[in-house]
C-alpha cells in the first residue's frame, strides 16, 4: 500500500509522458461496420504526421489512458472539463513527438535493449524516477528489495501493473531522447576562433558617455516610403506574415442567475427542515448526507477553525442545538452541534496490514486473530509488523507510521487511534485490507467540537430559466442580421462582448463556460451569419460572425501600415546617423552634439560585451558593442541600434583577465544546452502536421 501510495504521490511529475489504453473504440463500432462512406478513413482521421495518419479511436485512446492515470493518480474518481482538455493537449504533443521522435530513431537504429532496461530498474545505472519511486521513506536510500518485490507482486495488482507499465514506458521514452540529443551535442564543437574571439570581447570593461539620437526628431514628412518599396519588403518577408485561421465574433450573454424570490425559498426550505433536523433522535450525519448540498465532515475540530458566523454558537451550545439558517458562500444552512470531545492533535501509531483474499475473504480476518492473541502473549509487534504486514512501506519498519494529524488516515484508522487509548492493540477493517493497529502515542487533548451542517445553495428556478430563455429567444427572433443585432445593442444599451483571433481547437471565449460549441459554429458559418442561441453554463449566448481569416499570407493590405512604419523607422535611423555624424566630424564636444540634439548625454559604468543592456538606452547589443571596441577618449562613429542612433565617448578602459579554458567550457554548455531546449521544437517546426482535432471536440 505505500510503495504505491508514493507512486501516486510522485507521480504526477510524469503525467505529460503516457501510453495508450482504448475505451472510445465501442462507439464507432456499429457505424464503422455499416460501410458507409461518411465513416471513410479521411472522415475518421484525427491527425496526419508526417504522412502517418491518427484515427480519432486511436487518439481517445491515448486520452482516455491519461484520464484513467490522472483519476488514480489523484484518488478523484471524476475530473473537470479544464483538467481533461488539459490532458487531451498533453496527449496531443505526446502523439507528434512519440511519431517524430521515433522516425528519427529508426533512420539510425536506435533502441533501448531489454538488458539496458533491467540495469535502470535493478542494475548499477538506476534511473532516477525509479530510485525517487522505491527508495527507503526514513533514510532516502534507494531500496533495491523494493522494486523486486513490486515487480513479483504487480501481476496480481492491476492498478500496480498500471503503474509500472507507465513508468516503464517514460524511461524508456527519456533515454531514447537522452541518447539521441547526445549524438547531436558530441556533433558541436567549439571552435578555437570562437573562443579567443569571446576572450577578446570579455578582456575589457569600459566606463563611457553616450548621446541618443531620437527618431522622433526626424519629421514624417522628412523621409518616404514608396509603394514599390513596400511591395519589394513583402515579397522578399513572406515568413512574417503568415497566419493560421481564425475567426472574429461578437455576442451578446443573457444570465440565468437567481431572483430574490428564488432566494427566498431556498430559505424557506432549509426552515422548514430545522425542526426534524433538531431532533435529538434524528442521527445528524445520514440526515445531512440525504438532505445536503454540503457533504458531511464528521472531523473534530477546534473553535478557531469555525466561521466567525457559528464560532459562538459552536463554543457556548448545547449538543443537538441548532443555529440557522443563516447564509454564507450562496447557501442558506443549519448547523448542529453533535458532539464535544477531548481529542488530541496528534497520535503516533503503527500498524500491521494484512489483504483481503477475494478467493477466502475471512483469510486476513482469522490471521488478524492469530496475531493478536500473539501479542497479547508478549509477541514483539515490530518483528510481526516485517514478517506479515502487507504495507511494505511501513514493514521495513516494525509498522511504525510515525505522527499524524487527524484526517490524514482513513476515517475507520482514524477513529480508532484518535478515540482509542495510549498503548491499546485493536483490530479495524477499511478498504485497503485488515489492520491492527498499536498506539504508541498521544498528544495533548484539548476541547473539539463536530457539527454537522445542512445547506442549500441558492440556485435559479425552472421559472427564472424560462423567463431568461424566453428573453434570448425574443431578442434572437428580432434581430436576426447582423444590422439588426448592432442596432438593437445600441438602442437597448447593451453590452456586447468580443471573441477575437479565435483559432478552430480553442476552448476559451471570454468568460464563457465550455464554448467549443460556439468556436466550431464559427468556423462552420459565413461572415455575416447570427448564431443559434448557445446555452454555455448559466448563459445563453448569441453571436454574429465579423471576420474570417483563412490559412495563408496575410494579404498586402492588411499589413501595409506595418511595413511602411518599419521603413520609415529604417529610413529615419539613416537620416540620423548621417546628421549626428557630420557633427562628430565637425569637432563639436560630446555635450555639444547632444545640446544641438536637445538631448542629453548620459554615462554608463563597468560594462562587458556580455551586459544585456545598458540604463538610458534599455536592451542595446549595438551600443554595447560599439563602446566595448571603442578607443579610450575618442568619440565613436554614430550608429543605429534598437530604440535611435548611437554616438559613444570611453572615459575609461580596464583590462581584465579572462581565463580561456572557462570561456571554452561556458561556450560548450551553452551549446549543449540549446541541443536541450531548441531539439524537439526544431524538429517539430520541420514536421507536416495536419491537425484535425477541430472536427471532433
């Protein structure tokens, strides 16, 4: 139980990395069979990767396996829309790499033998992930018995096999990438001229003074751009101006939310409820459980974890009164005092599991006996806990559990060490098998309290949801163009929202809940057309299409301005270099220059060719490197840099040692560690990916 425990609680880092498991394929398989041209390959295809092409069977598979581990992984037995949408991306990238990846690996045989796989597991090479996963919770020592074990018993644990199976799966996947990018990183040389040109470049700091030359003093009318200069950048910069698809809409939401009057009786309900609710015969736990909004938290807790609002009530009542109804967090509720208990904070405990057999279940229960009586006689319950507990985790450690808080265990563990006496043995059922349990011992009691509460949260009723159905439904009638949607927004003062560049797998509109039913009709629709009325969440939404963009280049219109501002800003820069270098030529001081620029001139200190940037200038390679290179009391030439153009004056140069062997060793991490980061993307922006996700989700 705790080996796997810690691979749940360790495992989450390793979510991005999965292997297939299909529950999607029974759907199609009735329709598939039928023959009918509408379920053709192409129709059905969910990706094409470098010609490979992805069915939507296989895909959900991958998803569905990720959905399947993130559920155990995190004990919830359901997930959220985001959480799965979230996990369809993971598979998404997971699917392109494991295709591009494994193209690569084959065109050069590279493989993770059987034996390399047993060295990571259980070898001298242990990767990483399994030392985390199987090593010894009180010394952090990786536990080689562990995992030998683990490997025995998982073919008659599913979940276990489950794990290891993923986890397998990872390490195998990290080592191919591993071997891979290390082919590729003994492939980069740095190059002798490279280093001695970096030594040179770090060998000096200088002090300097610098003017900048504005573009905003060079007037627009001073400079032109011409038609065909615009037309000569866009056709020689086609790459920059490359768009995906997207569409533009605008909506208008109309609110479910609850009137005053669906307030009121919610209220009303949870009155009526407070007589029987007070009924000292009324267990308060199964009446909260069948009547609740609330789930029923059975834990003790002190006065100072209660809401200002019931603290009082909690700490001067007596049990089985009622406080109530009052609301908090949109929900009208009714709080019981149940119970005042003397209960410590803490308990130290250890335990000896013994499993169910489904084949004999009364097997754990009748050795659970054996091994009480034999404790009972005097038996050492840490030498029993090694040789029969089934918790491993625990075992290698008589059972010891060390200190835990109450709520940490499951609830029948709980109780019985919380409510039992320092030093007794007891005997407890849960659902990971037969416990006993020592408790070795106790913290101080102090005074708790367990309540039990009872809430409604105010929701809108049938009749408010028709009203505003009937309203959105009215209001789409009226204005069924997209003139008569703005002209009735105008008159009627509403407020209309916009969806801007949204692309075909986009999930997120504004504030929208779950608008992918709103993204698709966008990219089903014409320019111009209104939407049906969507129900998203509590909303009812209506939109008009105002823009298409289609895959392509952007036509030359529409990034016109764009270009033409780029040029004028280059032909600006030009005029400036030209101007402030005629000063420099005519003698005039650095102070003078700037005066006649009205400028100013400002001063920078101890910089190298490796400062990104330089206080008065912002992020300037060239001004860096023009006062790095620059001779010691000189005025530079003028040139142009990121924000205006440049002139430089070196009031001082200093000499520093540059140890070259360091420099060599700095470039060829730096080298390594693009291979790192730039491999996989580079890879991928060299891929043919056809993404048909849009006509599925």
């Amino acid at each position: 139980m705790a080996t796997l425990e810690r691979i749940r609680s360790k495992g989450g880092v390793l979510v991005a990395v999965m292997i297939g498991f299909a529950l999607f394929a029974f759907i199609m398989t009735d329709l598939l069979s039928s023959g009918s041209s509408i379920f053709q390959r192409s129709q059905m295809e969910v990706a094409e990767i470098n010609g490979e092409s992805v069915s939507i069977q296989d895909f959900q598979a991958r998803v569905s396996e990720m959905e399947e581990y993130t559920r155990l992984n995190s004990g919830e037995s359901s997930l959220d829309a985001e959480m799965v949408n979230r996990l369809r991306e993971q598979a998404w990238n997971q699917l392109i790499n494991e295709v591009i990846m494994g193209e690569k690996y084959d065109e050069i045989g590279l493989e993770v033998t059987p034996a390399e796989l047993l060295d990571m597991v259980t070898g001298s090479n242990v990767h990483p992930t399994i030392r985390r996963l199987f090593s010894n919770p009180q010394t952090g020592a990786f536990d080689k018995e562990q995992v030998i074990n683990f490997l025995r018993s998982k073919q008659y644990d599913p979940t276990a096999n489950f794990y290891w199976t993923f986890v397998e799966q990872q390490i195998i996947n990290e080592r191919l990438f591993t071997k891979y990018s290390s082919l590729l990183e003994k492939g980069m040389l740095v190059t002798n001229q490279w280093v001695n040109s970096e030594v040179n470049a770090r060998n000096a700091k200088v002090d300097f003074n610098f003017v900048v030359g504005r573009l905003t003093s060079v007037a627009d009318e001073d400079v032109a751009v011409s038609d065909g200069e615009i037309e000569n950048y866009y056709n020689n910069n086609q790459s920059e101006f490359e768009q995906a698809p997207s569409r533009d809409i605008e909506y208008l939401t109309f609110d479910v939310e609850p009137t005053e009057e669906d307030q009121e009786q919610t209220r009303q309900r949870v009155l009526e409820m407070k007589d029987d609710f007070s009924d000292p015969d009324i267990d308060a736990a199964q009446f909260v459980r069948i009547n609740s909004d609330i789930p029923f938290n059975g834990r003790y807790l002190k006065p100072e974890a209660f809401s200002d609002e019931i603290r009082d009530f909690v700490t001067s009542s007596e049990e089985n009164e009622v406080y109530g109804p009052y609301f908090e967090d949109n929900t009208y509720k009714l709080t019981r005092l149940v119970d005042v208990a003397q209960i410590p904070d803490s308990v130290r405990a250890r335990h000896i599991l013994l499993r169910q057999n489904p084949q004999n279940p009364n097997e754990a229960n009748q050795m659970a006996d054996s091994l009480m009586n034999l404790l009972n006689n005097g038996a050492n319950f840490a030498d029993l806990a090694r040789q029969y507990s089934e918790d491993q985790g625990s075992a290698i450690n008589g059972g010891d559990l060390g200190w835990f808080r109450q709520g940490m265990m499951v609830k029948p563990f709980d109780d019985a060490c919380f409510f039992g006496d320092e030093g007794d043995i007891v005997k407890v059922d849960t659902q990971f098998g037969t416990h006993i349990i020592h408790i070795q011992d106790k913290g101080v009691p102090t005074t708790k309290y367990q309540t039990a509460t009872l809430g409604r949260e105010v929701t809108y009723s049938s009749q408010t949801y028709q009203n505003v159905y009937s309203e959105a439904t009215k209001f789409a009638a009226l204005n069924n163009t997209a003139e008569k949607f703005n002209e009735a927004v105008e008159e009627q003062n509403l407020t209309k929202r916009y969806g801007r560049n949204l692309n075909k797998n986009d999930r997120q509109v504004g504030a929208l809940e779950s608008p992918r039913q709103l993204v698709k009709w966008a990219f089903e629709a014409e320019q111009g057309d209104m939407s049906p009325i969507f129900e998203l969440g509590d909303q009812f939404v209506i939109a008009v299409l105002t823009e298409i963009t289609e895959e392509g280049t952007m036509p030359l219109q529409e990034v016109r301005s764009r270009i033409e501002r780029q040029l004028l800003n280059d032909k600006k820069k030009e005029v400036m270099v030209e101007r402030m270098q005629k000063e420099k030529e005519s003698g005039k001081s650095l102070q003078e220059i700037a005066d006649g620029l009205e400028s100013e001139v400002q001063s920078a200190s101890g910089i190298d060719f490796s400062a990104f940037q330089v206080t008065g200038a912002g992020v300037e390679p060239a001004l860096v490197s023009l006062a790095v290179f620059s001779p010691v009391n000189e005025i530079s030439d003028a040139v142009a840099g990121n924000n205006g153009v440049y002139l430089v004056e070196v009031t001082a140069k200093e000499e520093a040692e540059v140890d070259a062997e360091q420099v060599e060793q700095q470039l060829a991490r730096t080298l390594n560690s693009k291979v790192s980061y730039q491999l996989l993307q580079s890879i991928r922006e060299e891929a043919e990916i056809e993404d048909n996700r849009a006509n599925f989700y």
